[in-house]
C-alpha cells in the first residue's frame, strides 16, 4: 500500500476507550464501537465508531498483532483479562491486619 499523508484537523480531541464492540452488517460491513466500560455501571456511551470493510480489518489485525509483539519486547508482556475484573482492575484484596 502507498504510504499516506495524515492531516489531522486542527483542535482534533483525542477518544480514550477501555473497551471495543466488534460486529458486521448486513452490507457485509465491521462495526467497531468504542467506549468506556466502568464496573457497577449499566450502560456506556459509544465515544466512536468506525465502519470498516472485511480487508481493512484484516490488515488492522495484522498492524495490532505487530505493534503488540513491538510492545511486549518493550514493556514485557500484557496481562490476560481473567474472570474477576475488580481484581485485574484494583489487585487482590487485602483484610488490612
């Protein structure tokens, strides 16, 4: 692919999310919403979403499977989510004695 050119708008904000909805359509279109899930809370506000067609998300795939293995050379490797997310999120409890 030709390298491009980005142009980012001028006062551009970036979007943070801690969580990502992966889905296609009907048009055989991906849809990836992005959000903030925080623990207790019932609903979340979708804060992107991008349509993308099946060949982007595959060199996507690609880009964050080599970015992932350049970040963990770097920084050691990524934890897996388990099943408790209080205690990936905040660690093990403490009785405080």
């Amino acid at each position: 692919m030709p390298e491009v050119e980005l142009v980012y708008p001028e006062g551009m904000e970036p979007v943070y999310a801690n969580q990502i909805l992966i889905r296609f359509n009907d048009l055989g279109e991906y849809v990836v919403d992005a959000f903030v899930s925080t623990q207790g809370q019932a609903r979340s506000q979708v804060r992107a979403r991008l349509v993308m067609t099946p060949q982007a998300v595959r060199s996507l795939l690609r880009a964050l499977a080599r970015s992932i293995a350049r970040y963990e050379e770097r920084f050691g490797p990524i934890p897996e989510p388990g099943d408790d997310l209080a205690r990936d999120l905040f660690g093990e409890a403490r009785d405080g004695t």
